[in-house]
C-alpha cells in the first residue's frame, strides 16, 4: 500500500474481482508522510469503488468528511487484545467505559466487539477469560459507533450462543440517525442513546463490582410506553428480554450487574 505505483494495480485487479473494501493494517507513527499515505490509499481506492477501514492506525482526522469511502479507524486497543492477554480481559469493563467518552467522540472506532464466547480462543475451550456478561457485549454493539460494525463471533456461537443474544446482533442497525447521552463517568458506567429511524436503542454498562441501580431520564419514550429491556439475570446473569413500562416523566429505573449490562428500546 506504501508504493503507489503497485497499490493501484493491486486496487485495479481487486476491483476486477467485485472486492468492496479494503482493511490496511499497519502505519507507522503520526509523520507527515505518514498522513499523506493515509490520503492516498483513501483517494486511489475510491477510483476504485473500494471502501477503506484503517487497523494499527492513528486516530482519524475527519477523513469521514472528505473521502465517501472511508468506513472508521481502529486507533484503540481493540477487541483483539481481549484474546491475547488476561489483563485486557479483566480491564475490558473498565475500558469499555471510557471509550465512548474519550476514543469514539473524535470519529469511528473499528472495535470488532461483541465476543460471545466464555473462553476467547476459536473453540470456546483454552484461552483468556471473558468476566463481562453477554448482555454487556451486546450493549458495546451499541456504544460502540462504526458505519461497518465487525463482530467478534466464532464459528461455534451460530449453534451455542443464546437466540436472544443472535436475533439481537441480527438487527442492530449499521447506521445511527441521532446519538444522546444520557448517564455516566468515565471509567465507572456509561448510558448513551441512540436512534435508527422510530426505533431507540438505550444501551449501559457497569464496570463496577457491584450492582449499580440507576434511575434513567427517557425522554424518547413516552410515560406509560411499554419498550422491551434486555438485562442480566440478577442470580445467573444469563441474558434475559422482557416488556417493561416507562414511569411518569419518562422514567425508567435499571439495575445494570456487575461488568454486566442493559439495552432498552421501543
């Protein structure tokens, strides 16, 4: 991708193909020429109806606003550091809850969350640890804001990850219409809101060690409105979906468990 000259034959003959889009992984450092690769990997793929996704990059630069086919930037210590030590597995909670304030307010962040498996190696048998919840996960699904959303799954989660957690991933929308905060401190619990046509999606987490018990402002739900709450089971922390009712002034009161998790939506 460095030489241009072979990045654009390269591009031609994946065009030739029918390829879509492209992830480049790899850049060094934040130089200047650095930053003009950047440009001109975006520029040469877009004459060829490639879409770009950049890995092992640095934070993007509203490239979102000059080039249609750039898609988000990892720039985070991402979901593959799940699989390679403990110590991010047991940090992910924590991390979770900064990097909506801090990492996706700036642009796109190609997370490539949402990991269903216990144990994070291909047969759910070796490997790190997973200490959130699976509704947690599906809540990141939501947090976490990418035009292109790559899941984290393995082969085995099509047969033994719960129906609720899979028909939830089948419908989270790949794009946002309006985002809203509505609760949080960094490093501790994050609730933020967002919209995809009539239909709203609420989603938190709890890095805490214990139950955290909020009492939620929704004005994007009607008082008496019945919207439908995923949660953790408060003894199994097995993941659970059931109707609830909006309280007067829009109010909604959850309990998000410990590195565990909530959606709501209508």
């Amino acid at each position: 991708m460095d030489n241009p000259i072979i990045r654009k034959r390269e591009m031609k003959w994946m065009e030739s193909l029918g390829v879509k889009g492209i992830k480049v992984d790899f850049f060094g450092g934040d130089k200047q020429e650095t930053m003009r690769l950047y440009e001109a990997i975006l520029s040469d793929a877009d004459d060829h109806g490639l879409m770009c996704i950049f890995h092992g990059c640095t934070i993007p630069r509203g490239w979102e606003r000059m080039y249609p086919n750039y898609v988000g930037s990892e720039a985070v210590l991402a979901s593959e550091n799940l699989i390679f030590s403990q110590g991010s597995c047991d940090a992910e909670a924590f991390n979770a809850c900064l990097h909506p304030f801090i990492r996706n307010t700036i642009g796109c962040m190609e997370f490539g969350g949402v990991l269903l498996n216990k144990r994070n190696n291909r047969n759910n048998d070796g490997g790190t640890t997973r200490r959130t919840t699976d509704i947690f996960q599906l809540a990141t699904g939501v947090l976490f804001q990418n035009p292109i959303q790559n899941f984290a799954l393995a082969p085995n989660n099509l047969t033994d990850a719960p129906a609720l957690c899979m028909d939830f991933m089948k419908q989270i929308p790949t794009t946002w219409d309006e985002t809203r905060f509505i609760d949080g401190y960094p490093g501790k619990y994050c609730v933020i809101a967002r919209r995809h046509g009539d239909t709203w999606y609420v989603a938190g987490i709890n890095a805490g060690t214990d139950p955290l018990k909020l009492k939620l402002a929704l004005p994007m739900f009607d008082a008496g409105q019945e919207v439908t709450l995923y949660d953790d089971n408060a003894k199994t922390l097995a993941p659970q979906a059931k109707p609830v009712k909006v309280k007067k002034g829009s109010q909604l009161t959850v309990t998000i468990a410990p590195q565990g998790g909530i959606i709501v939506m209508n």
